[in-house]
C-alpha cells in the first residue's frame, strides 16, 4: 500500500487540496468534508487512469509537519 500526502488549504470561497506527487492533480469545494470526498475519490481515478495509459505510478516522497509557532502579542 503506497501513502501519498494531501494538501489542505481554505481560501476565502471554500477549501482545496492536492496530491504533490500527483501532479496534475487538485480539486476544491464549498467544504472541507466533500473536499475530503473528493480527493479520495480523485487519488483512485488518477491512478487508474495512469495504469490504463501504462504511465508509471509515482512514488510517494512528500512528508509534510505542522509546526506551531507563539507570536507575541
């Protein structure tokens, strides 16, 4: 089983997310639930979509760390 890292982001209409060793990749919505939905989704079909052309699948390299910073006031 491969994991590959997902990329969250909210902007000011709804959220996105991408797959970085996906390129190609992406997808966005009113809300981070059907964003979720949508990803997931988007992860099995491109790599499918990959198989069926006989393109290789990518491995996944991506990490990614939250890392909290106090900003003083």
């Amino acid at each position: 089983m491969k994991k590959y890292t997902i990329i969250y982001e909210r902007s000011a209409t709804g959220y996105g997310a991408y797959v970085p060793d996906l390129p190609g990749l992406g997808v966005v919505g009113p809300t981070m639930e059907e964003v979720r939905k949508l990803i997931h989704e988007g992860i099995g079909l491109h790599l499918d979509s990959l198989r069926r052309h006989g393109d290789p699948i990518p491995e996944p390299t991506t990490e990614a760390e939250e890392f909290g910073v106090a900003i003083p006031a």
